[in-house]
C-alpha cells in the first residue's frame, strides 16, 4: 500500500497499481449507516476521486463490517419532523451527488459487497459499475424500505428502473421489500456475480478493473433504452393500468403511502433523465420520512422489534440455555404446527397423542410441509428428510423420558390440561421447562397440581404454526426468572419473536382480538350493511376482514370463554358488562345453526370444499335495517379504539409491562394495522397525540357506549403530556 488515510466513515486505500479501495467503515458504530458523517465522508472522497483522476485506475467498494452497509439511519429519520423537509431533500440530494460523482468518473468502481447489502446498502452497490456478492451465509441484498413505510433514496428508485426496468423494479423488490440471497441476486439480475470465498471477490473485482478499463453504467450509454419500456412505450402502456389495482390488492385500500409514493417515483423517473428521476425520488422520499406514519413503521419494524428480540424483558442474570429434546403433547392442529417449528430448529419432537394413529396423523403434518418446500426449491430432500427424522410419534408417556422441555397443546380444558401434566411429570427430565400452550386459560390455576409450579409457563402460540412468527409467553404468579429466561431462549431458538406478559384470562392477544370481532359483530347488529363493516375492516389496514375472522375463529369458542369469564368474574364477585355482540352471537348460533367456517356456515357461506361464497344472505333479512349508516371514520374507529383502550386497560393492570411488546405483539399475533406501528405506537400517534386520542375515545363513549369511555391511566398520560415509551 502506497498510501492510507482515514475519512471519517470511509477509508481510502490505494496501491502502486493506481487501484484504489474504500473501505466502508464507521468508526463509531458496529454497522455502516448513511448518517451525517456518511454524508460529509462520501462528499470528500467524491472530491479526492476526481483531484487525484489520474493516479486512479479503478476503485473496489467494500467493508470492513460484517454486514456490508447496513442502510438509512433511521434514529435520525424517526425525528425528521415536516418543517425540515427542504433540509432532509438537500441532505438526500448530497448523497445521490456524491454517488453520481463516482459513477461518472470515468473509472471502473466495482462493489465487493461482502456481507448483508439492504436498503442504501445495495443502492451504493447500484451505483458501481460490478457488482460481486460473497455467498456469506445468511447475507441478503434488497431494498426493503417499504416495509419501514420509505422507499430507497440513495437512487434505488431511479437505478433499479433503468436496470431492471420499471415493472420488474416494482414488483422483484421496490413494492414488496424483497430480500434475496445472493445467488438469488444473481439469478434476478441485481448482481453480476457472486464469489465463494473473500479472497476470490477481490481477485474478481480487480480482474473486471483491468478488462473494463473506462467503465461507464449502461443507462449513461447514449441511446440506452429502460428494459420493458418507458410508459409511452406500447407494451409498457398495457401493462401501466394493472399497477394501482395491484397495490390496492396489497394494501386493502389502507393507508399505506409509501407503495403509492414508489409507484410515482419509478413511473414518473422512467419518463425523464437520470438527474431528474433522482430529484422526483428525492421528493418523494421527503413527503413520506416527515410524515407519521413512516414513523409508525420505523419505531416497529426496526426499534420495537429489534428490543423485543434481543431480550430486552429477559431476565439478565440467566444463563443462555437451548433445548435439545422437547415433549409436545397432543398432535392436533397446534401441537402438530409447533412440533414442525421444533424439528426445523434442530431440537429432537417427541409428539404425543392419545392413539399411535392420532399421533402419526401430527406428524403427516410435517411431512406435507416438508414435501411442499422440497417442490418449491425452498429446501432439499435431504433436509427435509433430516427434519422429519427428528420427529417420533408416539402415545406412550414412558417415550418421554430425557426431554428437557414440554409443550402441552391438548384441548383448551383446565381437567385435561391438568391430567396430562401431572402423567407426564415424573417422566420427563427433573428440571425440564413446563409450558402449556393454552390460548385463554390462566396459567396460574393451571400450574396448580403440577410439582414444581416454578418451572411452570405459558407459550402461547399462533395458528398457523409455521407461518406465524410471534409467540406470547406468560408468566404464572408463581413461574421463575430461570424459567422466563429458557421460554424465552427456547422461542429465539426455533426463530420466532417472544413477547412476555403477566397472567390475565386471555392474556394480551386474545383478550383485546376478542374487542375487534366484538365490534365488528355488534355493527352488524345495530342493522349496518355487512358489507360495508368488511370493507372498513379492509380499509382501517387489518389483514382480515372482522366477519371472515370470527368465522375461522368459530362464533361458538369465543361464546364458551364469553361464558366461562363471566362466570369467573361474578362469582368473584365481580361485574361482567355485556356487550351488543352477545345477543347477535347468540342469534346466529342458537336460531339459525351457524357456528362459522368449521360448521360450513357462519357469517358467510361456504362451497363444499371450503372455501368462501359470500356473505350470508340472511345477514341482510335478519339483521340490516336498509338506511341505517354511521360515518366511515367511525366504523374503522371503533375497531382500532375498542382494541386500543383496552390495551391501556392492560397496562394499567400489569399484565402488559412493555411498550415494544405490546406493540409487535398486536402487528404480528393479532393483526393491528402495520402502519399504525402497533396498538400503543396508534394511540402516540394519533392526531392530537394522546390528548386527541381521548377526545375522540369521548365522543365515541357519547355515541356507542362506555366501552370507549378512556381509562384513567391514559386521561393522566394525556394530561401530563406522555407518551407510551419503554
Ligand atoms: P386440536 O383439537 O386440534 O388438538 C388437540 C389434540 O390433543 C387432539 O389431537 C387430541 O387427540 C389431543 N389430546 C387430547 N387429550 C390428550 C392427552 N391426554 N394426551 C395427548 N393428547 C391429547 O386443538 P388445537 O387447536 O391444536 O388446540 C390445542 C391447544 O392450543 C388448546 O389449548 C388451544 O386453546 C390452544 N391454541 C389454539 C389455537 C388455535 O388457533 N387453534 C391458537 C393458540 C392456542
């Protein structure tokens, strides 16, 4: 090396052959971020490249992190507020300069894209010439700014056009935020290569600096067409008009602006030049990192999850613990899905039932997972294989001796939950964790009978096992830090996202899902057209529709809990207020036999094969007064609010004790809108804040019931000027 000076983020290192590398690599944080001191740094080396040009004979981007660039710094954008947008437009403006400086140089620059390349990441590899990915495992390359409610402004929008086209640049990775392997990479045309080892990377980036001499990007060649065509091309034009009816499909109509700001970018870049696209993607960018809801996204998806995740409520001073061997009792819909979740994470299933027959029926299961992602190239026969290994079926309780956990997922019966513990108990490993897998039962009473209570916790899964990524554990009154730690551990260990709670009937997720199928169910009672409640469910941003989910859900398991709780709680002494929804419940059970998608009739009508077949006519006789309407607003409103409230309800009792938890368990456990940001993260970011909250939870409450009446923890939040935070 001839020479090596440090820029502040970015490091320049050339040798005697006038090949220059920059080395991506901010000194004081773990991951590169496109922040100020990016900013400053991409600046100055954009002015020595073009100074020192004819030392230069071509120029490797690479990092010395582990991931190769890891994006926008979105602690810096969560606070962009409206009246800074002229000075965020520049900002982004400086970095799409500095880029566009290198790319132009007239120099090969060739991205040696080392590690994970997602968001500003694989825009800076966009703007090299080369583009070689290491098959690092793990290592993902895309622009998933949608998912945070952004779209990709270091020029992904403008280049990602003018490479792939505007169609393919929407659909592979600008509206869905798909993350690909490399060697998928490769096959989709976002990289030119991919390289086996580091050493060969460098090699190969080198080797395309000597054969590429004077290196220039295809879209900078005159004459250079956009793949696909430009929107005045014919066969672009017929394909233009199926692109907002695809985006209204995959948002439902909610409002989600960043799709419909990226749609506007790419169409509207492809018609005009390179610096333009760049100022159109700029704007864009701007209109959506200072409004609310990217916010939202950015506070969830990375923050909120990222807490969540890394055991921000696990207890400290636990040991890390993995599970080897794991008992999981009943081999039914749930046990069945949990047992596949084990045994893909390497853990050996011991799956019981009652019969031999019943418990190889659970493990069939597994195997038509297995069969279907052996066909779609998701894995290979002789994984899935492996896998299915691991699974041994069995109704004998003497098979599971040695497991260092069980998780129990019998019917939802507090006798039976009993019985089989108590089986079980003696046999298993001496200090194995003990979960249950209930989805309403307090875990409390269920821990009584069993030995050691401490080692006593619920696991709350969600159906489908293998798609669903949350599980809600719970913590008994007399469960141990020790046991928490190992339900947590054992839930990051077969890859899924943990968040805890204290013991409550119904916890958190099926307590407040009960207040949105409530809700929706007593519109339809108050003689709305059921049509319009689907569509203000569609619309409010949940991914199902209220009707069709009480329907999966049954319409005869939440009366048995409706029932059973209202039991509890007076003969507790308690009062249980009866909600519009029970009688219409009652009514569609008890008069007219339908108890939803299981029964072949519910809310709709179902085909023979299942499937849906509209809405039920008699919804229309029985229960629609013709005329009767209430504002849009408010019928999505008292969706969001009715499941909002009695989140606060839940703080306020203990049972909820994190904001971040609260927040990710609503988006993935029960389908809270994503672009609130979450149930809590909804209420902070409500118009008017938390005092514009519970103005508008009061005139619900005059309008449709106490119910919305706001508790008192949220009045005193409101007039104290907090907000929810951890
Ligand atoms: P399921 O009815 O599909 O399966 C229950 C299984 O337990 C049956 O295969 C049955 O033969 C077996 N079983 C009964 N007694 C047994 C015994 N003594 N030993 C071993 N196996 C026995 O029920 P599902 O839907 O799988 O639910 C199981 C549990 O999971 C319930 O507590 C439920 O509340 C809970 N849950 C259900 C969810 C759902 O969406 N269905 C979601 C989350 C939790």
């Amino acid at each position: 090396m001839s020479e090596s000076t440090t820029a502040s983020t970015i490091r320049w290192e050339q040798d005697d052959t006038g090949v220059v590398t920059l080395v991506l690599d901010d000194p004081a944080q773990s991951a590169n971020t496109m922040n100020a001191a990016f900013i400053r740094s991409i600046g100055e080396i954009a002015d020595r490249a073009e100074a020192e040009k004819d030392t230069i004979r071509g120029i490797i981007v690479t990092s010395a992190k582990k991931t190769f660039f890891a994006g926008g710094d979105l602690k810096d954008m969560i606070q962009a507020t409206p009246d800074q947008a002229q000075e965020v437009f520049e900002r982004g403006l400086a970095i799409k300069k500095a880029l566009r400086r290198i790319e132009t140089l007239g120099k090969p620059v060739v991205a040696a894209i080392n590690g994970a390349a997602l968001g500003g990441g694989y825009e800076i590899a966009l703007a090299c010439h080369h583009r070689i990915a290491l098959d690092a495992p793990g290592s993902k390359i895309g622009l998933p700014e949608v998912t945070l409610g952004l779209l990709p402004a270091g020029g992904g929008v403008t280049r990602t056009v003018r490479l792939l086209g505007v169609t393919d640049a929407l659909l592979k990775l600008l509206l869905q935020g798909t993350q690909y392997s490399p060697r998928r990479a490769l096959d989709n045309g976002l990289v030119h290569a991919v390289a086996e080892t580091p050493e060969q990377m460098l090699v190969d980036a080198r080797a395309f600096i000597d054969a590429h001499p004077e290196s220039v990007q295809p879209w900078d060649v005159k004459g250079y067409r956009i793949p696909g065509g430009t929107p005045a091309h014919p066969k672009f034009a017929a394909n233009l008009p199926a692109f907002p009816a695809n985006l209204k499909k995959q948002t439902s109509g909610a409002p989600y602006p960043a799709p419909r700001n990226i749609l506007a970018a790419a169409v509207e870049g492809s018609q005009v030049d390179f610096e333009t696209a760049q100022v159109i993607e700029a704007r864009y960018f701007t209109e959506l990192v200072t409004g609310q809801i990217a916010k939202n996204m950015i506070q969830a998806f990375f923050f909120d999850l990222q807490a969540v995740n890394s055991g921000a409520n696990r207890p400290k001073d636990v040991e890390r613990s993995t599970v080897r061997k794991v008992a999981v009792l009943g081999a039914g819909m749930m046990g069945a899905g949990i047992a596949y979740s084990c045994a893909r994470a390497g853990i050996e299933v011991l799956l019981k039932d009652v019969t031999p027959e019943a418990a190889a029926k659970g493990k069939a299961y597994s195997e038509k997972l297995c069969d279907k992602a052996v066909s779609r190239g998701r894995t290979t026969r002789e994984k899935a294989d492996q896998v299915l290994a691991r699974i041994t079926p069995t109704a004998e309780v003497a098979d599971l001796a040695g497991c260092d956990a069980v998780i129990e997922a019998v019917f939802e019966d507090t006798s039976l939950k009993h019985k089989v513990f108590q089986e079980i108990q003696d046999v298993v490993a001496p200090d194995a964790l003990l979960c249950s897998n209930t989805s309403t039962l307090p875990i409390t009473a269920l821990a009584e009978g069993v030995k050691r209570q401490e080692d006593f916790i619920g696991l709350h899964f969600f159906s489908p096992v293998d798609k669903m990524p949350l599980v809600e554990i719970i913590k008994g009154e007399r469960t141990g830090d020790v046991a928490l730690a190992r339900a947590f551990d054992l839930v990051r260990q077969i890859k899924k996202t943990p968040i805890v709670v204290n013991d409550s009937r119904g916890f958190f997720t099926s307590r407040v899902i009960g207040h949105f199928i409530n809700e929706g169910v007593a519109m339809v009672g108050e003689g709305l057209d059921p049509v319009s409640v689907e569509q203000a469910a569609a619309q409010a941003g949940y991914p199902a529709k209220v009707l069709s989910l009480i329907d999966e859900l049954t319409l005869t398991l939440p009366r048995k809990i409706r029932n059973e709780t209202k039991k509890a709680i007076e003969e507790a002494g308690g009062t249980w207020p009866d909600h519009p929804a029970d009688a219409v419940v009652d009514r569609m059970v008890d008069e007219f036999g339908r108890t939803g998608r299981s029964g072949g009739a519910g809310f709709y009508d179902y085909a023979e094969d299942g499937s849906r077949a509209g809405l039920w006519p008699g919804l229309r006789e029985h229960f629609t007064r013709p005329g009767t309407t209430i504002p849009f607003k408010d019928m999505q409103e008292r969706m969001l609010f009715s499941e909002a409230l009695d989140t606060v309800r839940l703080v306020e009792e203990g049972v909820l004790t994190s904001v971040a938890d609260a927040n990710i368990g609503s988006i993935m456990g029960i389908g809270f809108p994503a672009w609130t940001g979450g149930i809590l993260q909804y209420i902070n970011g409500y118009e008017g804040g938390l005092p514009g909250f519970v103005a508008r939870a009061e005139e619900l409450a005059a309008t449709y019931g106490e119910r919305f009446t706001p508790p008192a923890l949220l009045v005193a939040k409101a007039e104290k000027g907090e907000r929810f935070t951890d």
